[in-house]
C-alpha cells in the first residue's frame, strides 16, 4: 500500500495531470505540524516534572505543585502527563486531581474539533 500525497482536481479538457497538495492545505499541515511537536515538548517535559514529583514524594522533599503540573498539561503536555501518571502511578488516583486533568484533556479535544471545523 502506497501513500499517495497529490489530490485529484476536477478533470479540465487542457490537462489530466495530479496536481500537488494546494498551498492552503499545506499552510495548516505545518500548523498542525508546528502544534504537535509542541506536544512531544511539553509531554516530554511533563514526563520529566512527574517523575521528578514522585521521587520528591518518596523521600519526603519539597514537592511540585499541581498548579504547575495542571499548567504543562494545559499547554500540550497532557499526553506525556498521562504516559506518566501510569508509568510511575502518580497523581491518578487523586479523584480532584483527575478531574481538573480530565478538563484540560476535553478542553484540548474541544479545540481539536473547533480547529478542524467538527463543532458546526
């Protein structure tokens, strides 16, 4: 199975040739390209700032707090959040917790939906 990345136009009498994606189309797959390695970064680093919490945890030290935490995910981080939270079961089974991560992952699928005109 091949990947065929050209477009059919509407057959014209002065040419039967694909054409290549429009420029439009190729405008919003690097947004959406652009936004999701802002993903892959902030994730990355929501890994990191969970398991740094959790070793906090375990020796008793000053802690990260879930203002911080809630801001990274809020900002793309919330599928390395997730990774995380079982990876090193921390935070998931905090019911406040994972109510407020609940939001900002329906919020992020929200703007997905508006972003690609699913919301009417």
């Amino acid at each position: 199975m091949t990947l065929n990345l050209f477009i059919q136009p509407p057959y014209r009498a002065e040419t039967s040739t694909m054409y290549p994606v429009s420029c439009r189309s190729l405008a919003i797959n690097s947004e959406v390209a652009s936004v999701l390695a802002g993903y892959v970064l902030m994730s990355a680093l929501a890994v990191g700032m969970y398991w740094l919490d959790k070793q906090r945890a375990a020796r008793g030290e000053w802690r990260i707090t879930e203002l911080t935490l809630h801001g990274i995910e809020m900002l793309g981080g919330w599928p390395g959040a997730w990774v995380a939270q079982r990876m090193f079961r921390h935070k998931w089974k905090k019911t406040r917790y994972m109510i407020v991560f609940r939001a900002i992952v329906a919020t992020h699928a929200l703007a997905w939906m508006w972003w690609f005109g699913m919301l009417g």
